[in-house]
C-alpha cells in the first residue's frame, strides 16, 4: 500500500517540480505583463515584493500540482495495470496520461479558455468555478463511464476488425456527442476579455503546453517508477 | 526441464489494496481543492472571516491557478 503511494507522491513531486520550473520559464513572462497591464490601468505601480512572493509561491504550487495529477494519475494507471499487466509499459503511460490531458485540461479549455490576469472579474469567480467544474466533470465522468464500458465491449469477441472499430468509434462518437451537447447547453464565461491579443494568446499557449509537459512527466515517471519499484511483478514462467 | 513445445513467459502479477488507491483519491481531492478553488475556505476554520479577505492560498498558487486554467481574478 505504502509503495504505490510513495511511488505517486515521488512521481508527483518530480513532474511538479519541473513543470514549476517550465511554468516560470514560459508561462511567468505573460503573467509579469498582464500584471504590468492591470496595474497600469488602474493608475497603480506593480509591488514587485508582492510579485516575488507569488513567484515563489508558483514553485510550491508547481509541487503541489505534480501531487495531485500524480494521486489521480496513479489510480487510473492502478486500475489499467489491474486490466492488463502484460500491457503496462512506459509507452502505456504516456498514451493514458495524453488522454488525461485531454480529457481533463484541453476538452475544459475549449469552453473555457484559461486567462492571463487582468480578465477575470473578482466578482464572478464563484460564478466561473461553478461552470468551470461543471463542465470539468461532465467530460471526466463521461470519459471514466465509457472507459468502463469500452473495456466490458472488448471482452466481448469480435466476428471481425470492422466490429472492432465500429465499437471504438462508437465510444469516441458517444463521448463527442456528450461534450458537443454540454458546450452548447452550458453559459459562456461572463467576463469580458479586453487585454493585449499577444498577450492572450501567449499566455494560452504556453498555459496549453507547460500543462501537457506535467502530465507526460507523470505518466513517464509514474511507469518507470511502478517498473523498477516491484509494483508489476514479473515472473517466469514454463508453460 | 524443457522440449521444443516449451514456451518460457513473462507472467506480471499486480498487487495493490483499494486502501492505497483511496488515499490517493483523498490526497488528489484536497491538493486541487487546495490548489484551485480555495477562496478561503481552509484557513477559515483556524482563523475565521479573516481568511477570506487575506484569500492566501489563491494569492500565494496565484500565477499556477492562472496556468492550470483554474478561473481567477
């Protein structure tokens, strides 16, 4: 028990500690301006002391994020091993954690983008995080259900490859439909978004990869980890 | 002891308790709790209403909520 844990929690500081580091390389620059921006607008100067500490604070948030990926990671990488421990391979990992990302970070990002300060309303942030989650689970718990059902279709044999494929698109087409559905359903973000274009896209880009960098390092990690700890046993065996 | 029609595998065997997966669970849901929705709430159990004017683990994860796309201010 102590081990899967230990595993996740050194797989999660690893890949946060990194992904902090890429985020102050990539991702602090457009953050600096927008900051640089809001202040400007209101008449103010920037507190550079305030800025420090919150840069310092983006590194143990960087932990802390590679903690958390890395716990949910760790359970769906857990419940895959359990399925299929011949299959379980690095390469294995990286495929789980890219559909992860997308599931989790860019299906979000593409009703709700992430923002750069100085766009976001204070007065609406609890407003934001409803729908925000909403929408969150909505493709998580769509992809987690028809993850379960896929795997109940492939224990059921195939006559032939086109069945095969008839099933997967079926999935893929079914989660498509639910996600189309809930973009159309759900509010837009309330806040208007007036700032630099450069800026916001910038920002969004490099938001987009830094989060991708995170969750390849874990799923990289996280495999070779469960490989070289014992976690899949491997024996040999005469048949 | 082996013929020809003797193959030698690889057998992988996995062992976890459902104990470990709940922990992880628990640790994932107050870490991103934490990390991207607080306004607040968690140090408001020491220190009362306070916490939610000084808001210090939204200021402090500030830059990482932004880049995670948790919505901000």
């Amino acid at each position: 028990m102590l081990s899967i844990i230990a595993v996740a929690l050194l797989a999660g500081v690893l890949s946060g500690a990194l992904y902090g580091l890429v985020n102050t390389v990539l991702v602090t620059p457009y953050i600096d301006r927008a900051v640089e921006l809001e202040a400007s607008r209101l008449g103010e100067s920037v507190d550079i002391a305030y800025r420090v500490w919150q840069k310092e604070g983006a590194i143990l948030a960087g932990l802390l994020a590679g903690v958390a990926y890395s716990s949910l990671f760790s359970i769906v990488y857990a419940y895959m091993a359990s399925r299929n421990p011949q299959g379980i391979t690095i390469r294995r990992g990286i495929t789980i954690a890219l559909i992860i990302w997308f599931v989790f970070y860019l299906m979000p990002m593409l009703k709700y983008p992430a923002n750069p300060p100085a766009v976001g309303d204070p007065e609406t942030i609890y407003y934001r995080q409803s729908i925000y989650i909403t929408y969150l689970l909505i493709s998580s718990i769509s992809a987690v259900v028809l993850a379960l059902l896929r795997a109940r279709f492939v224990a059921i044999p195939a006559r032939n490859g086109a069945i095969r494929y008839i099933r997967e698109f079926t999935i893929i087409g079914a989660y498509a439909l639910i996600m189309i559905t809930a973009y159309i359903l759900l509010p837009p973000n309330p806040d208007t978004i007036d700032i630099d274009e450069g800026i916001l896209v910038g920002f969004r880009v490099t938001s987009a990869v830094t989060s991708l960098i995170l969750w390849l390092m874990i799923g990289f990690t996280t495999s070779l980890l469960w490989s070289r700890t014992g976690l899949i046993r491997r024996r040999m065996n005469m048949v | 002891m082996s013929n020809g029609n003797n193959r030698q595998v690889i057998r992988a065997e996995i062992k976890y308790p459902i104990l470990a997966l709940a922990v992880l669970a628990a640790i994932f849901a107050f870490t991103s709790f934490a990390l991207g929705y607080d306004q607040g709430q968690l140090f408001s159990i020491v220190v009362g209403d306070k916490a939610y004017e000084e808001n210090f683990l939204h200021e402090l994860f500030h830059d990482t909520r932004h880049a995670l796309g948790f919505p901000c201010h």
